[in-house]
C-alpha cells in the first residue's frame, strides 16, 4: 500500500523574532503541515509555548497546525489547544503509565513506560476526536511498546527518533526497528521527529513512516525550499 507521503515543518528551529516570515518560508516551499512543539520544562528539559502563539499562527497560515504536546498530564489542556485552533495533537503514551511503570525520577529523560493505563488513554483520546481534531500517539525512543488496541481510534502515531526537548539532534538508529515493528500492526499514518536529513530519510521511509518533521534541516539551510525539494525527491 502506497501512502500518502507528508512533510510537517517544526518552528522550534525558526527565528521567533520574524514569526510570520517563517510560516511564509514554510508554505512557499511546499510544506503540508505546520508542526508545534510544546514543552513544559518538566515532561522534558525545555520551555516553549503554549496556546497563545498557537492562536497567533492561526491568523497567519492556512495549513494544518499540528501540535506535538511534550508536557505533563495533557488531558488538562487538550480544550485549550483545540480552541486555540489546532488540527491534529499528539500526546505522550508515557504519561499514561500502568501500574507495572514506576514513577519517572526527578530530571531524568526521556520518560519510558512499559504499560499503560488504557481506560484514561482512551478518554483523551475520544476527548479530542469529538471536537473534530485528528489524534496521535507519541512514543518516546525507551518505549517499546505500541498502544495497538487502540489503533482504530487514533490517526497517527508518532515515534520519536531522537530524545525529545531540543532540535538537532542525530537520529537513534535503533528506533528504525520499532517503526517497522508498529507498521506491521498499523496501517494508518506513522510519522517521526527527529534527525531527518538526506542521508536518513529513505531509511525512515523505507522502516514504514510517511510523515516527516523537519525542523533545523529545513530552517538552517541556506535554501529551505531547496532543501524541502531535494527531500521530496530522494522519497
């Protein structure tokens, strides 16, 4: 089955300074999606933003927002970022740890889980698909396992292939093996964040995934169009 093949790019990596000029360098390059990081500083070690600036990107873009939520007990904020105008969100299955999951020690990272609490990971996940906004699940590159009894119910999964919390960084390899392990028992959109470049990308693609977050190779090219382009041919 041939997917659809999508590019989301990640502002994390732009200049904040000229917000609006980025979004436009985004869209004149051809990119499918707007990708949002969102971090709290305590589910990783960083701070960015929250639904304010997701309402701002609102008025300046008409592609798809796609929030990615790095933060501690998402379900509180789901609605704020449904308002605020977001297409798609993702949130973190290892903020849903079963009983047989320790607690996450004190600034260490990333987070892992090895089960889940499945009646609240659905409740989240109903939560968003009935305000209309697409769900994905985001697995951190320690956790092996893959919510498939819930497969019917999200859109997206969402592995990431480096440690969450800073932009470029290089790719794990070993997470090429857990995409290919999920493709086999998904069938619906995989998408990954983290150390996608010209000499990763077939890789990725060829382990299962079809959505693309780039974020430092596309802004800190001298030519991000180009960039885009030649990322889109090599696929």
């Amino acid at each position: 089955m041939e997917r659809k093949i999508i590019f989301a790019t990640s502002i994390l990596s732009s200049d904040f300074s000229k917000l609006s000029e980025e979004i436009k360098k985004c869209e004149d390059a051809g990119a499918d999606r707007i990708h949002l990081d969102v971090m709290d500083g305590h589910f990783v070690p960083n701070l960015t933003f929250g639904p304010i600036l997701v309402e701002s990107l609102k008025k300046v873009t008409s592609l798809p927002l796609d929030a990615h939520l790095m933060i501690e007990k998402p379900q509180k904020y789901i609605k704020d970022f449904i308002n605020a105008g977001v297409n798609l969100i993702a949130f973190h299955v290892e903020e849903y740890r079963g009983k047989k999951s320790p607690a996450p020690a004190e600034g260490v990272y990333p987070r892992t889980a090895i089960d889940m609490d499945e009646e609240k990971l659905r409740e989240t996940i109903r939560e968003i698909r009935t305000k209309g906004v697409k769900v994905s699940l985001a697995l951190n590159p320690p956790t092996k396992f893959f919510a498939g009894n819930l497969a019917d119910e999200l859109d997206e999964v969402l592995v990431m292939t480096v440690n969450p919390g800073f932009g470029g960084q290089v790719l794990i390899s070993s997470t090429l093996e857990k995409i290919r392990d999920i493709r086999s028992k998904f069938s619906k959109d995989i998408k990954v964040d983290g150390g996608i470049n010209e000499k990763t990308i077939k890789d990725i693609k060829d382990a299962g995934a079809n959505v693309f977050i780039i974020g430092s190779y596309f802004f800190r090219s001298q030519n991000p169009k180009e960039a885009l382009q030649k990322l889109k041919k090599l696929l």
